[in-house]
C-alpha cells in the first residue's frame, strides 16, 4: 500500500515504512510500528505490511492493549485510539492536549494516558478518573501487576495506586526536571531521567535516593531485564546497565558497557526470558549482545536514521526495529 514497500533477506524482513518509527508493539506474529505520520504499519515476517491511518498529526506514545489484540495510540491530535492489526481503529477519549505518555497493563486491565499535567486512568475502554500533578508529566510507569502507578515531573516522582481515585500520592523528591519513568519488575526500585544527562533512583519503601551520572547524552530508552537484576539504558557510546541486585542496587558498582561503538545508543531491550539484550543506535545499526560470554551479532547495518523503536516478539525468536527516517525490520534470531 502506499508509503509501505517490504522487501524479504535470509533471516528476516526489511521495510520502507513510509515515516519515522515513534514506537513498535507486538501482536501474535506481527510487529506495529507507530508511525510519525499518523499511521500504523502491520507487518510479520510471514504476512504483507498494512498501513492503517490512525491520528491526524504525530504518533507521540504507544502501549500494547490490556487485551493483547490490539495497540492502543496517542497523538499529537490530542486522541487515544486503539488499533487492531486488522485495520479497525477506535477512539477512547479526545483530551485535547498531547497525549506523550501511555502505559498499559493486561495483569489488571489498566491504561494510563499523559496529557499535560494528568494522568488519565482507563479501566477498559472507559475513563476512569485523573490524577492531577505539580507539572507537565515527564514519563509513566506501572509495575508488573498493573497496581502501582509512578509518574515522573518537575521535583521528583509520584506513585499512587492506579485505581484508587482518591490516592494523594507518595511523593518521591528529587530538585530538577525529571523525564522518562521507569519501575523495576519487583517494585522495590523507580528511576528517572533527568534534564541534565543523569539518572536518579529511589529504593522503596525507605525512599532512599540513588545517583547514576555520567552520561553524554540524555536516557530516553529503559530496559529491565526479566528477574529485575539490570537495568539497561542509552544514552551513551555503549548501553549502560546497571547491577540492581543486593539492597543497595545499582551505588558503589560500575555498571556494564556492551556493544560500545562510536555512535550513540539510542534504544535497549532486553530478551523476554535470556540475559540478551538488543542495542539500537544514533546511525541506525542495532546490534544483539549476548551477557554470558559478549557474544555479538549484528541485527541491522547503519542506515539514514537513530533507532527509535526496538522490541522483542512474544516468543523471543523475533525483533522488530524502526529508526527516525522511515527504515524498519523484522529480524529472526
């Protein structure tokens, strides 16, 4: 269809999307890139690509639906819309200001959109209720039983239980301007990026403060992997991960640097069951780096565009890739 060509190599599919890739979700066997253009694009390496018009305007956020049929999109149109790979697009609410942010979660039925100042809480396809916040919302985050809720903004963080409309909140403080959000597996531990090339960490329930610095260049993209012991980050000429295991995670301990390169690290993602992560960079390869020995291997040669989109298939025997420029693809591994 028009914007979308897919050309077929030895272990994968490569894509011409039509439009920078903003995020990728998977549904059963086929990766959805969420498109810059409004668009989503379907595609398996098995199936021929769709492109479904979704928003008018940008594809700001993206979250696999609780129901794991279908994604669910916000836009710089000010919608949140679900899309089924299909074609069917829904709308679930018309907020009126950017919506930046989205988080889901299938263990309990939650989506969360961040627009502006609030939190707007969904319990299926309906309106729940909103938590208001001291500022713009910099990142959302809930842990994995969809419960708590951590929203990252100007001074610090603040976690609430996501369906209790009248939960004033636990602050988490913290001066500066903090962005994306980020809650280990066991929720012992939430993460922020800040303004100024930085990482800042609070252990639960003690509210202890932890500092990860260094940077080169802002963390946009987190990653745990399964049983919470790293987290993997970009933000620098390798992926930074950090060790979270033992109490006082990640403070006194260098952090591993895989897949250092000269370009940027711009997207991680860990294996769904294996210490393997996926690295994305500013030039567009993307690498796999295996932790037990340091095995390498390349997933995708440079290209046009940074990677900005990076996820593993249900089953792991997959992973789909989007850059900026419009480049994407399916790799088996």
């Amino acid at each position: 269809m028009r914007g979308v060509t897919a050309q077929v190599y030895e272990n994968g599919r490569r894509l011409a999307l039509g439009a920078g890739a903003t995020a990728v979700e998977w549904i059963g066997s086929e990766a959805l890139f969420a498109l810059s253009d409004g668009a989503v694009v379907a595609c398996g390496r098995e199936s021929e690509p769709r492109r479904i018009q979704a928003h008018d305007g940008v594809i700001l956020s993206a979250a696999l639906h609780p129901d794991g049929k279908r994604i669910v999109t916000g836009g710089d149109d000010g919608v949140v819309r679900s899309v089924r790979p299909d074609g069917t697009v829904s709308t679930l609410a018309e907020l009126h200001k950017w919506v930046d942010h989205l988080a889901a979660s299938s263990a309990s039925g939650v989506i969360v959109a961040g627009a502006g100042k609030d939190a707007v809480v969904f319990k299926g396809d309906a309106e729940s209720h909103r938590f208001a916040h001291p500022s713009t919302i910099g990142g959302l985050a809930l842990d994995v039983k969809g419960r708590r809720l951590a929203v990252s903004h100007y001074g610090g963080a603040t976690l609430r239980l996501a369906l209790a409309p009248d939960d004033k909140g636990n602050v988490l403080k913290w001066a500066g301007s903090h962005l994306a959000i980020t809650m280990s597996p066991d929720a012992d531990y939430v993460v922020t990026a800040m303004q100024e090339n930085a990482l800042h960490g609070w252990r639960l329930p003690e509210k202890t403060d932890l500092r990860m610095d260094g940077y080169p260049a802002k963390t946009k993209s987190f990653c745990w992997d399964k049983r919470g012991r790293w987290l993997a980050t970009s933000g620098a000429n390798a992926a930074i991960v950090w060790p979270f295991a033992g109490k006082l995670g990640p403070q006194g301990k260098p952090p591993l640097q895989p897949g250092e390169r000269q370009a940027l690290v711009t997207a991680v993602a860990f294996h769904p069951q294996e210490e393997v992560l996926a690295i994305g960079y500013s030039d567009g390869a993307a690498i796999l780096v295996r932790f037990a020995d340091n095995m390498g291997m390349e997933l995708d040669e440079p290209g046009e565009g940074a990677v900005t989109a990076l996820a593993w298939s249900p089953d792991g025997k997959e992973i789909a890739i989007g850059d900026e420029a419009g480049r994407g693809a399916i790799v088996g591994v």
